[in-house]
C-alpha cells in the first residue's frame, strides 16, 4: 500500500517524530488505497524553517526567471495531465470525464492565466512625479486548500506565490493526498529551489493552529468551511498576518419569468449538481418567479430525474459519490431537516440510491415550496440538493438572495438584459453569473460577508501575495 510522505527542502522526507498515519478512502468503493503520514508540530516547524530560509534568495530573483520556472513546470504538470485524473476519481470520486475535463484541467487554465498576468503586469512602475512603486512578496505563506477541487485550489494558491517571489508550506486536504503529492512532483521535476516550496499532509485539528499562529509566517491562505476561516482569523491575529479566505456559500439562481426557462431551469440544476454538489459556489437555491413557478418545478424536476449515478471511474455525465461517509450522513441530516421543516420532497431524499449501496452516494434531491428561513435554504449542504423558492417581483428576489450569511455566487436568468445589469448591481455576492455564462480564468473569484475576504485567480490572485512600498524621492 502506497504511504504519502512529506516534500520539504526540496527532497522527500519521512515524519520527524508523528507516528500517526490516515487511511485514504475511495468514497465510491469505501476501500483503502493508501495511508497519509500526519504532520505534528516537529514537522510543520521544519517546513515553515525551510521556508523561511529560502525566502531571502527566492524573493530576490528576477520576474523573468520565476516566470521561466512556473512554465517548466506546466510542461511537466501537462506530461502528467491523465495520472492527475486518474488521482482525483480515486481520490475524491469524480466522474472520469470530469476529472480529466474540468478538474485537472484547471490546472492548465489557471496556470497559463497567471503566466499571462505575471509577464505583463508585475513589474515595478512610476508614480506621482519623482516615485517609484514597488510591488514585493508578502513573505513566507502557509496554503492550506480543501478536497472538493483539489487541483484547482492548490494551483490558485501556489502558482501566484511563487510569481509573486514567495515561499511556502502547502497542507492540502488530508481527504485527497494524492493529487497533491503529484503536484509537488511536478514542482520537484520543474527545479523549483530548495525550501521554496514545502508539503505536509495533516489535520486542521493537528497542526493547523502551529502553522498558522507561527510568527515566522506572513500570510494564510485558506480554502474551506466558513467554521475553520473563523479559527484560523483568530489563531493569526495576534501576529497580524494577512488572512485570504475563500469560505461556504449558498448562492441563489433567481429565474425570471422572461428567461429562456427550458434552457436555464436546467442550467442551472445541472450547476447545481455538478460535482456530486460539492462546490462552494454552486446555485442551490432557486429562486423562481411566482408566475412561472409550477412550470419551473416541472422542468426542475424532469432535469433531476435525468441524472445518473454511475461508477466514477467510468466516462459520462453521471455523478459520483460525496468525498467521505461522515460528510454523506451530514448530507442525509440535512434533507431530513427539510423535510421535518415542511418543503415539498419533489424527489431524492434519505438513504442510499438503489443499486448504490457501496459508496457514498446520495440521491440528487428537489425540494418545492421552500422559504427562505428554512435551514436548507440557509445552510451550506454541499451535496446534490436543490431548493425551490417563489418570489413576487425583483425587489423580492434581490432580497431573498442578498438574505444569506454568505455571497459567494449568484446567477440571474433574463432575456432583460437592462434587468439583469441592474439585479447584478444589487446582489451581495463576488460573482454573478448571467444567464449561467461562466467564470473565465481571468476574472476574479471570492465573496462577500461570510464567504470570505481576498480573491483568486489571476491578476487578482497574484497581488493577495504582493506588498507594495512607495519610494518618494526615487528619480
């Protein structure tokens, strides 16, 4: 049985002293594959050194040449583009089709559109009439990334630190090891220097408050529930580090009654089940206008019972299992409080799927007649379910959708697109998506209130791990 070690200064290492290791758990067969050493305090300490000691040489390359560096790196992530999927659908369950065309090649996108930025866009440049602005790394930075879009998290992370000049610790979910252990091989084969960047696998509960407490660390990234983001605000305070944060979300689609409904109602159901329901932006309330609610809970619910469960190491459309069975009894908890609280089970619901009974499958679920004050409708499910709520005008549904802790995504279905420009303005959310076009890689990803602070992804991605000093006086 393959056993996941440690990347730090440069070489593979063995624990210091934990002794502890993690079964990794295919959720689709409940079987073990491999076992993940967990880092203690001893083993965190000696990544975030070897960081802190690389930084000084690193920060003090040119642009060009960590530019050079990103790219070798590319060619090698791209040579072992199909051993990636492969690691994600074991790993985390991802159909096979989507592990190789949306999941891995993330990898791709995000990487060539932080190249893209970085080469013309992070030089040094005047200002005022005698100034200069500098734009400097942050320092040593501790990446800790989730399991759900395991690849996409920790290239949005690590490709724009090392842009930026800086160095690293990455703890990547202990749930999905394995495509981050081929991540740092690619970064080994691209000749990244010695302590620039540095991997441990372990809990948040574990290691999580020493890393990110630690005063030799300027900055935490973190990707992951809102509950976790609030610890790791507290733990880095004291030392004042700067904390980007992308947290939960539970982000409203609002269809019009003049959309394109056939096409949007499903749309928007398959965006909300794409990736078993797993994603932090997925639109899983649907807000639908009053007139036309009927007809969109009909093609809701023809949509849902199009999906298919299937086996995800084979290709098609079908979906997967959720990650693990603590998170699919999390899952169940939850449509059974909604059907205690009184929505309309359209269809899905508790137990198993038939035929499923290995793995940790859930049955895409519809509920109607759902409110807002619902916990279904407020709580972050992260499985493949879809609520239904009706809303009498714009002004309703603006409202219903800003009435969330989070503001993450938000999607609006018109043929207006006067309306849609203006609903768009109004939503307290970092993205929209109109008429359910999608996120370029250039475009900035974060949120609002509870769904956290800083963005990702390219330009914006970059300068998260950017100081900037003036210079008055410079010419």
């Amino acid at each position: 049985m393959t056993k996941l070690n440690f990347y730090i200064n440069g070489n593979w290492c063995e624990p210091l002293t934990s002794t502890q290791l993690l079964d990794v758990i295919n959720p689709a067969t409940e079987a073990t594959f491999a076992e993940v050493c967990l880092a203690n305090a001893d083993d965190a300490e000696a990544a975030i050194n070897a960081a802190a000691n690389a930084f000084e040489t690193w920060s003090q390359t040119s642009l060009q040449q960590r530019i050079l560096k990103v790219e070798v790196f590319l060619a090698a992530y791209q040579k072992h583009y199909e051993s990636m999927a492969k690691a994600i659908t074991e790993e985390m369950g991802a159909p096979a089709s989507m592990s190789y065309d949306i999941q891995t090649e993330t990898g791709v996108g995000h990487t060539q559109a932080h190249l893209e930025y970085a080469r013309t866009n992070l030089l040094d440049e005047p200002i005022g009439e005698y100034g200069q602005l500098l734009k400097e790394p942050i320092g040593v930075c501790v990446l800790i990334t989730p399991w759900n879009w395991p690849i996409n998290q920790i290239i949005c992370k690590v490709i724009p630190a090392l842009l930026a000049g800086c160095t690293m610790v990455l703890k990547p979910s202990e749930l999905t090891p394995i495509s981050a252990q081929l991540f740092a091989e690619c970064i080994h084969e691209a000749g990244i220097p010695e302590g620039v960047f540095n991997m441990i696998h372990g809990t948040g509960a574990g290691i999580g408050d020493y890393m990110t407490s630690n005063p030799l660390v300027d900055m935490v990234s973190f990707t992951g529930s809102t509950r976790a983001g609030v610890e790791i605000a507290k733990s880095a305070a004291a030392s004042v580090k700067r904390v980007s944060q992308e947290l939960g979300g539970k982000s409203a689609n609002i269809i019009f009654a003049d959309a394109d409904l056939s096409a949007q109602v499903e749309l928007g159901v398959q965006a909300c089940m794409l990736n078993s329901g797993q994603s932090c932006d997925a639109p899983t309330r649907m807000l639908v206008e009053a007139s036309v609610y009927d007809q969109v809970a009909a093609l809701a619910l023809a949509t849902v019972e199009t999906i298919t469960l299937g086996n995800p190491q084979q290709q098609g459309d079908h979906l997967g299992p959720v990650i693990s069975q603590p998170h699919w009894h999390k899952v169940q908890g939850l449509i059974q409080v909604g059907i205690d609280e009184g929505a309309t089970l359209l269809t899905g619901g508790v137990g198993k799927p038939q035929g499923f009974e290995q793995g940790y499958y859930v049955k895409p679920t519809l509920f109607g007649d759902v409110n807002n004050a619902m916990a279904i409708a407020q709580e972050e499910v992260f499985g493949p379910v879809l609520v239904l709520i009706p809303f009498a005008d714009e002004a309703e549904a603006i409202s219903i959708a800003n009435d969330s802790p989070y503001g993450l995504g938000a999607y609006v279905s018109t043929q207006d697109m006067d309306k849609a420009h203006r609903v768009a303005r109004q939503l307290r959310a970092g993205t929209v998506h109109i008429n359910m076009a999608d996120l370029e890689y250039c475009m900035p990803f974060g949120g609002y209130k509870q769904s956290g602070n800083g963005r990702e992804y390219a330009g914006f991605g970059l300068h998260e791990f950017q100081e900037i000093k003036a210079i008055a006086g410079y010419r």
